[in-house]
C-alpha cells in the first residue's frame, strides 16, 4: 500500500458528489438580491427562486416522492419549469419534462414507462393531459397525483385537473432547510424521451455528474460572464434545456422565460430584457433572419446565438452575422445531455472570408472541454479513421457526459455501447484540423448510382436562394439509380421561385449527379424543438413513387 493510501480518505469536508443542485445553493447565497426570473409580471430574485424551489420540494416530499421517483412535468418555458429543475434533483428523484407536442396515447405510455408518481401541468394542455391520465390509468394501471400550475402569463382556456394547485402547495410548506444532491453522483437525475421515430421511443436516463459537467461546458464554451440575461427560446423539455437552467444558476444570472416562440416576442424580450445569450434550432435563428427590420430596432447590446439540432445552413450563419448576432454552432444529442461539441472560433478565422468563416464555422468540431472522446470511426470495426476530411464514418462519444443508458432496454444500451463507445449514428469525417464535419445520418445518405449524395450538402445549396426559407432533402426510390434526391421546399412570404430556377441555382453549387431531380413545394413537418421530421418525407417521397 502506498503511502498516499494511507489516512488520505475520502470524507465530507473533502469529497462532495457532484451536483448541479449545489449551483442554486451557491446562486442564492452570493447572489441572493439579483434577479434570478423574469416572466411578464413576474420577478423573482435568486433569494425568491431558491425558496420557491425549496417549498416545492418540501410538497413533493410531502406527497411522497423521495429517491428514483419520477416526478412529470408538462409545462412551457415558465418559471415553474425553471423550479421543477432545482427541486426535484433536490430530492435525488428522477425529472421527466415531457413533450408538448406529442398525443395523449404517447404521453401516456412515457409516464407509464418511467413509473412516474407525479405530474406537474400547466392549465393551457389540460384537454390533452385529462385524456393523457384516462389512458395511464385505463390502459396502464398507474394512477397519479397532479399538480395544476396557473401560469400568470396564459390568458386561454383550460380548467384544473388535478388534485392540488402549484401555488397552494407552495404557500402550504415550509421551504426545505438545504437542497442537497444525492449521495452518489452517478445516481438519475432526469429521463428524456427520443422521438421514437421507429418503434417505441427510449428513455435516456443522465446523472447528476454528468449533468453538472455540462453545464460547465456551456459556460466555458460560450466564455459565458457571470450575470448573463438567457432567452428561453429553447424549449426546457428538450434535453432539460442543454442543461442551461443549471449553467445559468451558476453563474448567477437571470432566466428570460418565454412561453411562445415567435419572431416579435423574442426580439421584444432581447430588447426589454437586455438579453445577450440564446439557443435554438436553425429553423428559429431562421424565425429571427427573417422577421421584418423594423422588429430588431432597440436592439443595441452583443447577442450571442447557439445553434445545434440540425446542421445550420450556411445562409443562416452568414444572415445573423450581419445581423451582429454571434452564432456558435455546437453538437450533441439527447444521449450526450444536449451539445457536447463545439466549433471553437480560433482568432485566425476572423482574417478569412466571410464564406470560409460560414464553411469553418458550419461544422459541428470538436468535443466539449470535459468529455473525454470524440472520433469518427467505422461503424463496425470500430477503426479510427484518418482526419483527412474525406474518408466517413460514424462519430462516438466516450466520458462523463454520456447518458447511464436507457431506461428498461438493456439491448439499446448495449447496442450503443458496442466497443467502449457511445455510437450516434451520425455519418462524418474528421478535417485536418481535427474538426468533425457531419455529412448526414446514417439513415440520410442517400446513394444514387453507387454514389453517396449528402442531403446536408443539397440543402445548403437549396438554403442560399433567397427565396428558400426552409428545405428537406430525401432519397426517392428510383428503379434506375436506386434513389435520387428529392426536395421539399418552403418559400419565404413574399417571394416566387420556380422548380427549374432552383435547380439552376443548385447547378452553381453542386456536382450534377447530387442535382435534386424534383422539388416540392410543400409543408415541412417539424418537430416542437424546430427538427425537420425526415422519416415522414421519406415515407412521402416513396408513397408518391409507389403511385407513379
């Protein structure tokens, strides 16, 4: 035994579990006068939240919820949704924020998946929940207990369906003394749903380390200053926010909380509110490029932008930047708690064209400073595969900021697992700089002629018409090239563009064999975080092939 084994133990004045819990903690003691919360009317400084979260943890311990109970939330980007981020990890049980925009039957089935004993929902989703908790209980067997929010913000219809109201409980309990983190670092502290795109969806279990280390991240990433004014437009159900309601808590700044997400909201709230940071999905960085000129007067401090979910166009990137909103692209997915890479800005870019700080820019990069492996490797013998920026392959993560696994699917887990590393499924090669470029998914690739076309590339060409505000690119079945590219296309209000015109447009930018053979002038589905919904154009593209 080495002398450094002995009487050098681990103890409470030396060893604490990691726990993004203890930022609140932190936030209300240094920082307790500074407002924490700004909802229409509403202001809470970070004193108020800390004890709004506290009594709301008190009430759910008096309703029973202890360790490895799940407690689901139905709620907008409110404050409320803020609390349920601090009070529930408190109390070392399980948060599960679910979706708003899925049907009853798949909430249902989520809160049965996850056991969950408690539902937090607010008044504006009570016909669907009411129908969500008939089908729990008819079909499933659970019952649960449910907690109504008013909302001061929602002015709509929609009666109380539960059993007690947010605001009663929180006035009927004493806030709890301390809120602690759990014993065990790698203990659950959230359950998110992936799409289920193909068969049941799977619940992505994250603990409490991992969570607290990503919230680090995107402070260190975005060299976030203390005191930072964030926009909620990133709805807080989607990989509990990127884990930003936590990274804002430690550095003691204050939630802008925004309940729709709309052109004229966002940009009053940056103008009203001071806001310098936000994230989002392409489509809503597109919602801001496009909105009309006289809606970003006001604005006059920094904005910074995060983008990730889908590769943002290169049109987009280079339309806010002169705008004067700084876009950083990062990656991630639900598994890896939100963005777990960045494409980190080196001050030499600055002297490069504005195109060739797009294309620098665009790519999804390299991994977040605290986990430990990113690499593009074959997808089956896990190979590593030379940066040289044109050989593709799978990229994988490996560290802390990796989900436990998912929940009650050991074969997923293992599947994702395979080798020692969290596989994604999305295809890219690595550029010499050690960047990771994302050509498509897996499943997107389309092959024409034995060729690989990536519908990535075709959208940024369809993205630099003027006219395109949004586009999806799908493999169509063909019985001579086996697929050929298809494109979906919405045009902005206000402007025309022909199907020949933008294949013309595209023949300036791209190869002819990677040419859309047809574009579609239709509705694009979406996702409520702003992803295009691909597997439903591919099954569009290949029922109207059947037809013809």
């Amino acid at each position: 035994m080495s002398i450094y084994d002995q009487h050098l133990d681990k103890n409470s004045a030396n060893h604490v579990a990691l726990s993004p819990v203890s930022f609140v903690e932190r936030s209300a003691e240094v920082f307790g006068d500074l407002p924490a919360v700004v909802h229409g009317a509403r202001c809470y400084t970070w004193a108020q939240l800390r004890e709004r979260s506290a009594r709301l943890a008190a009430a759910l311990r008096a309703l029973g919820v202890g360790r490895m109970h799940t407690v689901s939330v139905m709620l907008p980007n409110t404050p409320e949704m803020v609390e349920a981020h601090y009070a529930v990890p408190a109390l070392n049980a399980v948060l599960n924020t679910l979706n708003t925009r899925l049907d009853a039957p798949l909430l249902a089935w989520q809160m049965n998946h996850c056991e969950a004993r408690v539902l937090i929902t607010d008044r504006e989703f009570a016909p669907l929940m009411v129908e969500a908790v008939r089908l729990l209980r008819e079909q499933h067997g659970r019952e649960l207990i449910v907690i109504d929010v008013s909302d001061s913000e929602y002015h709509g219809a929609g009666e109380r369906i539960g059993h007690h109201d947010y605001e009663d409980l929180l006035r009927r309990h004493d806030p709890l003394a301390q809120l602690d983190g759990p014993a065990d670092e790698w203990d659950a502290i959230a359950v998110s749903y992936t799409s289920g795109t193909t068969g049941d969806p799977k619940g992505v279990v994250t603990h409490h380390r991992g969570a607290y280390l990503n919230a680090v991240c995107n402070a260190a990433t975005w060299t976030m200053p203390h005191f930072p004014k964030y926009l909620w437009t990133l709805p807080m159900f989607h990989c509990n926010g990127w884990c930003f309601p936590w990274t804002v808590a430690m550095l003691g700044g204050t939630h802008v909380c925004l309940r729709r997400v709309e052109a004229q909201a966002i940009l009053l709230a940056m103008r009203d509110h001071g806001v310098d940071h936000y994230c989002a999905a392409p489509i809503v960085h597109s919602l801001l490029l496009n909105a009309p000129t006289e809606m970003h007067q006001g604005i006059a401090q920094k904005v910074r932008g995060m983008v990730a979910g889908a590769a943002p166009p290169a049109a987009m990137i280079e339309g806010m930047a002169h705008l004067g909103i700084d876009i950083t692209h990062v990656y991630g997915l639900t598994e890896v708690y939100g963005p777990a890479a960045v494409a980190v800005k080196r001050d030499r870019w600055a002297t490069e064209s504005l195109s060739e700080q797009t294309r620098l820019n665009g790519r999804q990069g390299v991994r977040y400073m605290l986990q430990e492996g990113m690499t593009v490797r074959h997808p089956e013998t896990l190979q590593l595969l030379p940066a040289d920026g044109q050989t593709m392959g799978e990229i994988m993560f490996r560290g802390n900021i990796v989900m436990k696994g998912y929940l009650k699917n050991p074969a997923a887990s293992d599947k994702a697992f395979d080798g020692g590393w969290f596989h994604t499924g999305d295809l890219a090669v690595m550029e010499a700089d050690h960047y990771v470029k994302i050509k498509d998914r897996s499943k997107d690739i389309i092959i024409s002629g034995g060729e690989n076309i990536s519908s990535i590339e075709v959208e940024d060409a369809l993205y630099r018409h003027p006219a395109v505000l949004a586009c999806a690119v799908v493999a169509r079945p063909d019985p001579k090239w086996g697929e050929t590219p298809v494109a979906y296309v919405e045009i902005k209000t206000g402007s025309t563009v022909s199907a020949e015109e933008l294949v013309q447009h595209c023949k300036a930018l791209l190869a002819s064999y990677k040419l859309p053979r047809e574009i579609r002038f239709e509705p694009i589905p979406k996702t409520s975080t702003g992803k295009i919904q691909k597997f439903q154009l591919r099954e569009r593209a290949r029922s109207s092939s059947a037809i013809e």
